[in-house]
C-alpha cells in the first residue's frame, strides 16, 4: 500500500509498488514505474517514461524525465531508466535518452547525487557513484562505477569516465579519463591515481601494479596509445588491463602533462 498525499497528482496509468511514499505536490506521470519503497518528497516532479527501482529517495524538486535539452528532439518515445537505493537530492534535474543516443539515459544503483546535479541525455552511470552539488553532466557521457565527480564540475558530452575514477571539484573536463585515475584543474589533466579510492577496495599487489602501469604510460615520455596497447598483450594483471584497454579504445585523447625522454 503506497502512501500518496492528498495534494499529490499521480496520473492514471502510473504503476507505483508497495510503500511508495510520494510528498505534497508532487506529480507522476501516467508512464512513470516506481518501485517498491522508494520515497518522493515534496515537489519532485517525474516526467515521461520514466523507470525508478525500489527504494530510492527522492528529495524536494527533483525533476526526472522531463524533455531532453536537446532542439533535435521531436517527441520521439525515450526513457530514463533508475535502479535501486538511489540519493537523488535538491533541484536535480535528470534527462531521457533520444533517437540519436539510443533512447535512454540509464542510470544504476547506490549512486549519490547530489543538491542541483544535472545528468544530461542518454547519460549512462554504473554503481556507487558520487556526483557532488552542482555537477553537470552532458549528452552521452558513460561513467563508470565508484566514480566520484567534485562540486561545480562540468563534464563535456560524449566524454568516458571510468571505474573508480575522481574528478576534483570545480574542473572542467572534456577528454576521457581512464579508470582508478585522479584529474582535476580547468581544464582538467590527470594528477595520478585515486590512490584514496583504491585503497578501500583493492589489493596492494593491484595497486602496486597500477602504480608501475601509469608511470609507463604516463611519466615514461612515450607515446601513450602505442604503451598501452603494449602493455595490453604483456601484462596479466585485470586492472592493469582495463586501465590500458580504455586509453587504447578511447575517442576523446586522454588529458595529462606529456613529458620528453623520461624528463
């Protein structure tokens, strides 16, 4: 049994499960799916096609699926697509996919986002990522799981973000960053590896290997795709792997200082 305020509007067609809870002057759409749960406070407002898992908390105007900020849209049917146990914070603002990036903006679970976040079109989030306030992200950005984005960063479309990757506050990124790396600056550069974020979820014998991996690749002075995809076929270790396979499969470069014969 949900428990709706009476001030609430919930469209017709709505599919809202057990223990939803949804604040004073909120509205459902009549495509919206919330899952068991899952809290809508006071004035968040969920829009369009959109899917929400269980047990999320949604806090005061939060707007979820509302149009893509984009002017090729032209009503085409698209999605945002939520998973479970979700922070959804103050004044976020969360665009669908569109006809050109797949149609959906997909977004995992345990993620925090926090006050005045903005997650663009056809954006696509893993798990227990932090957005801090004021983060923004554009259309068809991938960001990995236990990725951390600073305060005031905006991320430019089509950038890659990978797993366990930090962002610093106030940066300005518009390059890819590889996983379990540190960037911050405007624009932002790579500064070294998340080592603050690596130490509470992996081994030393990986993050030692991390450490040997990037100053090859990024302290050595050689060229950074031909050192990666070396590394690539030499190396057995699977982060040292993921870690080269984005810099070879990236589009966007990857920013950091380039250095001269080792100097």
């Amino acid at each position: 049994m949900s428990n709706i305020h009476p001030t609430a509007i919930v469209e017709e067609g709505a599919l809202l499960e057990g223990n939803v809870e949804v604040g004073a002057f909120c509205f459902i759409s009549k495509h919206a799916k919330i899952g068991e749960g899952t809290k809508i406070a006071q004035g968040a407002h969920i829009y369009g096609n959109t899917t929400i898992g269980k047990y999320n908390e949604i806090f005061s105007h939060a707007v979820l699926g509302s149009i893509p900020q984009d002017l090729k849209y032209a009503g085409e049917e698209v999605e945002l697509i939520i998973g479970d146990y979700n922070k959804i914070r103050e004044f976020t603002l969360f665009n669908p996919g569109t006809l050109g990036g797949g149609s959906k903006t997909v977004i995992g679970s345990y993620n925090l986002f926090m006050g005045y976040v903005h997650v663009g079109h056809d954006v696509h989030i893993g798990d227990h990522c932090i957005l801090a306030n004021a983060a923004t992200l554009a259309g068809h950005v991938e960001m990995g799981s236990y990725a951390v984005i600073g305060g005031m960063t905006p991320i430019h479309q089509f950038v890659k973000i990978g797993d366990f990757a930090m962002i610093a506050g106030a940066s300005a990124l518009s390059q890819d960053i590889p996983p379990f790396c540190l960037a911050e600056g405007n624009r932002a550069v790579l500064r070294g590896l998340n080592l603050n974020g690596l130490r509470r979820h992996f081994e030393r014998v990986d993050i030692d290997a991390l450490r040997v991996a990037y100053r090859k690749l990024f302290e050595s002075g050689q060229p950074l795709q031909e050192t990666a995809a070396a590394l690539v076929v030499s190396e057995s270790n699977e982060k040292v792997l993921q870690l080269c396979r984005f810099i070879v499969e990236s589009t966007r470069g990857i920013p950091f200082e380039r250095k001269n014969n080792g100097q």
